[in-house]
C-alpha cells in the first residue's frame, strides 16, 4: 500500500471540517437581553420562593435542627430548577415562557440537564463580575460569557426553529 503526497511516506491528515454554526434569523434575536433580564427577574422571584418554602419546610420537620441548610438551599435550587425546565420540553424556565424565550444549544437542539445546570451555574457566577454580561453587547448572537461556556443560545420563542 503507497500513499502519494505525505513527507517520507507518511499519508497526509485529512483536513478537519468544522461544522459552521446554523445561522439564526435576526428576528430570533430581537430583544432578547430585555426579555433575558425580564425573565432573570421573574425567575429569581419564583427561586427564591421555592427556596424559602423548602427551608421551612424542612426546619418544621426537623423541629429547628436544619437552621444551617439556608445558604446551600437556594443555590441547589436554583440547579434543578434551571436543569429541569430547561432541558425540559418547553425548553425554557417559567420566566423565559413568559417572555417568549427557549434555550437551545448551538446546534439548534434541546438543552440537555447538566448544560441547562452549568449555564444556571455560571450566570449565578457572572453576576459576581457585572461587566461580564456586558460581552453580549459585541457577540454578534447576543450570547453572554455563561451563555458561552455552556454552549447555549436564548432565543425568541415565536422565531425560532423548531
């Protein structure tokens, strides 16, 4: 067997295709970061709800004795609940429904649990660092920091592909 073309004998690599991004109607991402942050609100609101019931709901079972479990609750909550309704079949969290928002990978699929999680993860890590959110004033798809590490895009429901 001969391969023509490589140094010494050796075949050369095949190139690497990278497959490109789907393109993303403009109209996909018109208003997003004001419905984002109308969402954020309506979330955090439902969070901190959900938080606060578990909390005395366990320190009534445990008459008193899980007093200490507050400042992990929210943040365990705030996983599930973006992991679960995310990766969900509506593909979004109560506060993005509302506003007529989903989350979907880059590859225009549904959000599994543990990128749905992570993005909740990394946003709650990103408003330590406001100036952060600020990147999506320059990506062209309006994705911020913890949108792109997580590998997700948040677009207009009505707009986009199913």
């Amino acid at each position: 067997m001969s391969y023509s073309g490589g140094q010494d004998g050796v075949p050369p690599r095949p190139a690497v295709e990278f497959a490109a991004p789907p393109r993303i109607p403009r109209a996909a991402l018109d208003g997003v970061r004001t419905r984002r942050i109308v969402a954020v609100c309506l979330d955090f609101i439902l969070v901190s709800t959900l938080s606060v019931l578990i909390f005395f709901g366990l320190l009534f079972l445990s008459f008193g004795m899980t007093a200490i479990l507050l400042p992990p609750i929210f943040p365990l909550v705030a996983f599930f609940y973006n992991g679960l309704t995310v990766s969900g079949w509506r593909m979004a969290t109560p506060g993005m429904k509302l506003v007529d928002l989903e989350m979907r990978t880059m590859t225009g699929e549904r959000t599994p649990f543990i990128n749905a999680a992570v993005h909740a993860v990394l946003f709650y890590v990103t408003t330590l660092l406001p100036p952060l959110l600020l990147l999506s004033f320059i990506t062209s798809d309006k994705r911020c920091l913890h949108d792109i590490l997580a590998d997700v895009i948040v677009l207009r429901r009505s707009t986009s592909a199913a």
